[in-house]
C-alpha cells in the first residue's frame, strides 16, 4: 500500500531522511505555495533534498502525492457525518456539531485543506475530490434545510444563500488561521458558533 | 486623463469598437481567469479583439490596466467610510452600516473585488492597493472593537478573530454570489447581517 518508501535517516549524506508522513507533508507545502499545476517533480525533489534522478524511486507520481494529501483532508470530513451526533438528535443539534467538526477539520489539517479548497478540477483526481468536496457539502447544506424545517433556524433566511455564507466563514480560516497565534482552537470555534447561530449583538 | 484611447465601434472590420469602460471590464475578466502575473499583452489583445501590435496604442501597459481596475474596488470602498453613517451614531449602528455597504460594493463590483482580493503583492502597484486594502480592513476591524467597547456587541467574542470570520463571510460573495442567481442583492445583504449579528437560531 504505501507506494512512497521509506528512507532511513542519514541514507544521502547531508540530506534528511523521509517517511511517506514527511514527504506528504512536504509536497502538500510545495503545492499550496507554487500551485499543484505550477509544481514539477523536480522542484518537489528540491524540497525534499533528494535529486531530480531519485525522486521516482520515492514518489510515483505527483498525481498519486496529491491523492494522498486529499485524503488527509477527505477522509476526516467524511468520518464526521458517520458519528452518531451528525445521525442523531435534532438538526439544530446535528448541525452544531457538523460546524463545529468541520472546523476542528481545517485547524488541525490546515495545509491539506487548504489544498482541497483551491482544487482547480484539472485532472481526474481532483474532479474525483471535488466530487467528494462537494457530497461533504451537500450534508451540511441538508442540515440547515432541516432545522429550518423544524423550526429551530430562522424562517427569514435562505437555506442556499446560509450555507454558503457558512462555508465563507469556515473556510476562510485555513487562510488566516495560525496555530502559533493568540487563538487556541477551541476559541476559535466557539467564536465562530457565537456569531453565526447566535449572533454577536450582546 | 483617459489612457486608453476610445475607438469608434466599426474601425476594424468584424471586431468590437471599446472605449475605456470597456476595455477595463475585458481586462478584469481576463486578469481574474488567468491570473494578473500570467495574462500577457498579447492575451489582453487577443481578448480586446486587437492585434497585438496595436495594444499599446490603446493600453499604455498592463501595470495601468491593473490600477484602473484596482481604483473600481477601492474607491467605494474607501468612500463608505467617509459617509455620516459609517462616522456618526453608536459604534453597532456604524458596524452594521460598514458591513451592509461594504457586502453592496463586492455585490455591484463583483470582478473588480474579485481581482483585488486575490492580490498576492508582486509589484509596486499591487502592494500600494494592498496597503490601501488594509487600511479599510483596519476601519471594520476598529469597528469591532468600539462596539465590543460600548456593550453592544457580546464580550466572550474575540474582536480580532470575529473581524476575520466576518471578512471570511462577507469576501466568499465574491466566489459564488451570481446576479442571475434566484437571490436579489437586498436579501443576500440582508441575510449576511442576519447571520452575523442577530444568530441563525429562531
């Protein structure tokens, strides 16, 4: 399964040794600064300080790096609407919890976030992605149609025009947030449950 | 004043005549779908409908194109603030005022917001819209502040992150508000605000 091998530390001299966690983390770096488009395999051989010579051995392919890094930010998204408080309970109660999930997503994987959010669906793999993006989406948009539905949403807003003011908010945090900030996580998030469900008039 | 030479629609055969209004709206989109560092003269041309030997006849260079259009999205956004209501009046009624004008201006000026946003300060001309970006972002940001001061806004928020999920917001509408769209510009203002200050909660 793991197609990146292994390399133990000191194997170049000079040069760090990479598992597939580092090199991923790596590539995801290259590809936010440079755009995925715009990155070669020789300027992720750079980064890794390996040559342009051997980075085949350790990357099949740029595609395959980006698969990986997707998955970082996929797979958690996905996992959160398996959890019995995104199945369970009241939809106000449901879509609480999805936000605040979501959130907790993007602070604590924000470079691969930020990656799947500037996805272009230039290739098959990120076509496949957004596919994936948008059916992650669509759940939290079903939400705000049901609590509206049950009465615990205002009547006055658009459900549509709402979730997509939502995810404004949310992703906008992969852009500026800083984990090194003044801000735990934790802040964060419950500073942006105030201001969207209950607003920030004292 | 005019640098782009206005030309009477018909003088080359089977391509449209522009005048500067014109040329400018082309530009933007050019510069939005491309990239402003990407877009040659020779794409600009191609877009203008003029040959390529004749674009600095009607454009002085493209640095220029990129300051008319930046002007677009600055100046009403610079001129809101400058309005008794966003200077006058409690700190709250000055908020709401700025949010609700600012949410019309990247409404009605949608490209040219769009252009300025996606900024990333590699020339003289983009760092000095920068600078003027912020100090209408530092204007909301102060906002905040006085209205979390005066009592109007609630205390357990942070003034610094709310700022920025409040920018997080409002700037999405540049990425996915359509004027065709089934909402008018009122109720996407109005909804926004709705969102931000009052709470989605019934």
């Amino acid at each position: 399964m793991p197609t990146i091998a292994s390399k133990p530390s000191g194997a170049k001299r000079g040069r760090p040794g990479h598992d597939q966690d580092s090199v991923l983390s790596i590539a995801v770096q290259v590809f936010n600064k440079h755009g995925y488009d715009a990155t070669s395999m020789g300027t992720l051989a750079d980064n890794l300080g390996i040559s342009k010579s051997a980075i085949y051995h350790h990357v099949p392919s740029k595609g395959d790096l980006l698969d990986k890094a997707l998955d970082e930010a996929l797979i958690p998204l996905e996992a959160l609407g398996e959890d019995p408080r995104a199945t369970m309970g009241t939809a106000a109660e449901r879509l609480e919890f999805v936000l605040r999930s979501t959130i907790r997503v993007l602070v604590e994987r924000q470079p691969y976030v930020t990656l799947l959010l500037r996805l272009r669906g230039n290739t098959e793999i990120e076509r496949r992605a957004l596919e994936r993006r948008r059916a992650v989406d669509r759940r939290l948009a079903d939400l705000v149609v049901g609590a509206q539905q049950e009465g615990s949403l205002r009547a006055d807003i658009d459900p549509r025009t709402t979730t997509r003011l939502m995810f404004g908010t949310i992703n906008s945090l992969v852009e500026w947030y800083r984990p090194d900030g003044p801000s735990t996580p934790q802040q964060v998030e419950d500073n942006a449950i105030a201001m969207m469900l209950d607003g920030l008039r004292a």
